[in-house]
C-alpha cells in the first residue's frame, strides 16, 4: 500500500511543460532543492516530493525497500495524471531514481543521479544508524549526518545553515528515518545499471565523504552513455552547497535529454 506524500508542483501553466521529479536524500524534506525548483519551474513542471516518513509524507510503521519508495512516488504521479516524467534523484533519492529508470523505462524520459551509489556500502553499517535512530531518535545522528552534507569550509563560513539542515535532519520521524536506513541496507541495484536506456546524468561531490566520487562514478561506467560530473568544493549535498552549478548541470542534462538523437 503506497504511502500518502507531502509534494509541492511548480511550473508555468501550461500543461504541456515537461515534467520534472525531485527526490531527496535521507533525512531530508523537499527544501533541499529549492534553488532548483525555483529555476527549472520557469521552464518545467517540477513535482518535488517528501520521502515516507520525511518532511509532511505519512509515516508508515516498519521496514520498507527501495522498490516501496518508488511505489509512492509512482502512485502520487498517477493520482496527478503524470505518464512521462525526468527524473532527478540525490543519495537516497538517487538510488529511487535508479529504480524507476530500470523499472518503468517507458515512463522515465531521463535521469540524474547525485551523490548516491548502486550500492551504499555495509548493510551492517545501515542496520546500526537504524538501531541508533530508533534507540535515540534522529537526533542521535543528526551532527554526525549534517557534516557529511557540506563541506567543513563552508560550514564553518555558514554557521547559520548548518543549524538549519540540522534542524531539517532531526524534524524527519524517528520511524520514517530507520525504515529509509532499512531500505539502503537492503539496496544493490549494480546488476540493473546496464538495463537504464534513458538519457542518464552521474553527478559527485569532490569532497563527499558519504558516496565518494568513485563510488558515483561506478554507476556512470554501468550505465550506457552516461554523461558524469564531478562538482568542487562540493560535499554530499551539492543541492544546496552549490546551488547554480547543480541548477546549470541539470539544464544542461535536461537540454541533452531533449534534444533528438544525431543521426
Ligand atoms: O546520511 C548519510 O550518511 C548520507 C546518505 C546516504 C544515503 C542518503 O540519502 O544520505
């Protein structure tokens, strides 16, 4: 049963603009893309969305998989009357829109996946942030997280946002948070990457410590044709570390994915 999500659609009136999915990271509301909603709105349809148990979405007790998650987004877009859709996902949101990309390859026109992986390390190291969030709550984890999600330069010149996305780390459910653990523990998605057909954008962060470039880039060396970049000085959330360059590598990806294939 999908889970009832917290979403905000931006855009022109026009019906006819392509439509574009914003999907977050772990413990993340759907303002970590606020610079690009507002920019690809002037242009797009953008539909971004909270995750289960993030943000405003329903919190669903237990365990869930990336195929759940998936199954939301897909239900909320059918409830929108959204048959074709780009996709762009960071870290947990990428590992989402790795999974429609294989999954409904007639729906996805094209995808970006930032700062997130084909597999995210130890399942063990997933099942005990799960304990510690569930024990503690996420507060628990919320310093550690958030200075993965900046770099130490930045966050030290910006004290002001550290405290903000800390604050947007410790609003997620304690519930929502451990079964979005759960579900990276139990992803691998290695074996598919070869299967996504759609125009396909890698995107990493110089100095992320959570998906290091050459994890992000593993999924652009199994993905056919996959256009990869790498952003410096960028941490796990370039979203809104570097907000322009993340807004000018999705244009141009969006752009690519528009135009008709050379001959
Ligand atoms: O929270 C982290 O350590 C980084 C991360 C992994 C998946 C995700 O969404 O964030």
């Amino acid at each position: 049963m999908p889970a009832t999500l917290s979403y905000e659609v931006s855009g022109p009136e026009s019906t006819a603009a392509p439509v574009v999915v914003l999907l977050g990271s772990l413990g993340s509301n759907r303002s970590m893309w606020d610079h690009q909603v507002r920019d690809l709105a002037r242009d797009h349809t953008v539909v971004a969305i909270d995750h289960r148990g993030h943000g405003g979405s329903e919190v669903v007790p237990g365990s869930c998989t990336i195929a759940d998650l998936a199954g939301d987004v897909l239900a909320l877009l059918d409830s929108l009357g959204v048959d074709r859709f780009h996709v762009a996902g960071l870290s947990l949101g990428g590992a989402i829109a790795q999974w429609l990309a294989v999954h409904e390859p007639a729906r996805v026109r094209s995808v970006a996946l930032l700062c997130t992986a084909a597999k995210f390390g130890e399942p063990s190291a997933w099942a005990e942030r799960a304990a510690a969030v569930r024990g503690g709550g996420t507060e628990a984890v919320a310093d550690a997280v958030v200075a993965r999600w900046i770099t130490p330069a930045r966050a030290e010149a910006d004290p002001d946002l550290v405290t903000g996305l800390r604050e947007m780390i410790v609003a997620t459910s304690t519930e929502g948070y451990a079964a979005a653990c759960d579900a990276l523990s139990g992803w691998d998605g290695r074996a598919d990457l070869r299967r996504i057909s759609c125009p396909t954008l890698v995107v990493a962060g110089d100095e992320d410590p959570s998906t290091a470039p050459e994890v992000v880039r593993e999924i652009a060396d199994g993905v056919p044709g996959a256009h990869f970049v790498t952003l410096s000085p960028a941490a796990h959330v370039p979203t809104v570390e570097m907000p322009e360059r993340v807004c000018e590598v999705l244009r141009t990806h969006l752009t690519r994915a528009h135009a008709p294939d050379p001959a």
